[in-house]
C-alpha cells in the first residue's frame, strides 16, 4: 500500500526542497555567470515506471544525468537531468567549447557532474539540517546516453512507489531546462513522512 502525505506534509517537504533549489540557483548564478530561476517544485508518490514516463516521456531522447546514491535515515538516489541540448548548452556556458555529446572531453564531463553535484548537495544537505538527520552521500556519477539507458539500470530495479520531486529551472538569459527527483523507497518514505511530522511538530512550538 502506497505511503499517504498529508496536504500539511507535502506542503512542508515542498518548502524544504524550495529552500535546497534557493541554495542551488544562488550557487549556479556564480558558477555560470547568470540568473538562475527556478519554479516551485511538484511533489508525486509514483511507481518507478511512471517516474520514467515523467521524467523521460521519449525513452530514446539522448540525455545527461547525474545521480548521487544517499544514505541514512532516508535512503535513495537523487538524479539531476538534462536533455541534450540542454546539457551541451552548459558546457558552452562553463568551458565554451561546444560538440557532440558522444565527444564530451573529461574536463568538460566534470564540468556537468559539477553542475549536477552543487543541485543534489543542496536539496539533500538541506534535507539533513532541517530535520536534523545525518545523510551520506556517495560521489556524484555522470551518466550519457538515452532516458533508457538512464532509467533502465540492472541496479535500479525498484518497482514500489516513489517520491518524485520535479523541478523545472532555467538561466534568465538562456532557455535550460533540468529535472530533479528523489526516489526512494516504501521505507524510507515512511522515515520522511515520520520526520516531516517532527518538523510540523517543532514550528508549532516556535510559533507558541
């Protein structure tokens, strides 16, 4: 049975993201030399199929993702993507030398996980202080390909409900679009709905 939040929960969890991407574009703006925007994020439960669906509704559309395995009281995968043009475009803004994907240089594939890992440290790192839970994150990892290969991982083979985050973001001066998600399992989506209860719990007690 899929795991219920609450219209308080989610609108919670929504301002605790809302905070993590505030930290994000302010640290985007410096890297890339431009306005970051970002829109309120969407919560969902999903299964991992409709996540991809969401994510990826043309399975075969060429794309660049990166992913950070997390750990702790929640535990997961946070993924950052981008479409390719999309992706391309920030390395043109970064580096200034843009190609195909498929010539992607190692500088220039460090420049995307370096994107992708400020977004994720952000949004998780804002998820650890707020609920005053410690959270391991692996090293960030770049992945270039189609949405199928992305979504289609032997070690990703999850098929229970998930907690999809969904953030579209853009450059002010640049149309570049991205998605982040949170997947994570029927357990820890109970720990984060029992720790979002501990949050409500404490502002209550402020604002007494």
């Amino acid at each position: 049975m899929a795991i219920q939040f609450t219209p308080l929960q989610l609108d919670a969890l929504s301002e605790v993201f809302n905070i993590g991407v505030g930290h994000a574009a302010s640290a985007l703006s410096e890297l890339l030399h431009d306005s970051v925007l970002l829109n309120i994020p969407e919560l969902r439960i999903v299964s991992r199929d409709e996540a991809g669906q969401l994510l990826v509704p043309n399975l075969n559309q060429k794309v660049c993702a990166v992913s950070q395995a997390f750990s702790g009281s929640f535990v997961g995968e946070a993924l950052v993507m981008f479409p390719e043009e999309n992706s391309l475009e920030l390395v043109r803004l970064m580096i200034g030398k843009p190609m195909p994907l498929s010539y992607l240089t190692e500088l220039e594939q460090d420049a995307l996980t370096e994107i992708g890992n400020i977004i994720l440290n952000a949004c998780i790192s804002t998820l650890s202080d707020v609920f005053g839970e410690a959270i391991q994150c692996d090293p960030p990892v770049l992945h270039l390909g189609s949405g199928r290969d992305l979504l289609d991982r032997p070690d990703k083979k999850q098929s229970h409900e998930i907690l999809m985050l969904q953030i579209a973001f853009s450059l002010e001066k640049r149309e570049v679009k991205g998605f982040l998600a949170f997947l994570l399992d029927t357990s820890s989506l109970d720990g984060l709905r029992t720790g979002l209860d501990r949050f409500l719990t404490g502002a209550l007690h402020r604002a007494g």
